[in-house]
C-alpha cells in the first residue's frame, strides 16, 4: 500500500508516511510517522491528506510507506 498521500481511502492510522508540516512546506523536509488520526473530512486533497501522527505532530501526506508491524517495521 505505497502512494502518494492525496487520496483519503488509502490512509488509515496505524500506517507509516512521510508528511510534510506546515513550518515545511517552503524545504520540504520529511517527519516520518505513525498516523494517529485523519483530520481532512474530503476524499482527495491535491497538496496531500492532513493527518495527526502519533506522536502529536501535524502535516500532509507527501507518501505513505506502508502498515506498521508488531515489531516496528514497515512492510
């Protein structure tokens, strides 16, 4: 399950992404993380879902790296 991150149905939490936040958008530096919650309401978004990750952090999906396992990794 590897995409871009602009279409809502291919996120859900417990999945590993790359999201970019708001105070980086002009870099585009990366927070990698665990989504927690969705937080855009719409099925698509072109610049990327919202989501909150679970450590707190908040930004839009820029890819999505697949399902966390038991053991920490990505599939």
């Amino acid at each position: 399950m590897v995409g871009d991150g602009k279409d809502r149905g291919t996120i859900c939490p417990g999945v590993r992404v790359d999201i970019v936040q708001k105070q980086d958008q002009r870099t585009g530096k990366k927070t990698r993380g665990t989504v927690k919650e969705i937080l855009t309401n719409s099925t698509y978004h072109p610049h990327g879902i919202k989501v909150r990750l679970v450590d707190g952090k908040i930004g839009r999906v820029c890819q999505i790296l697949g399902e966390e396992t038991l053991s920490g990794t990505s599939l």
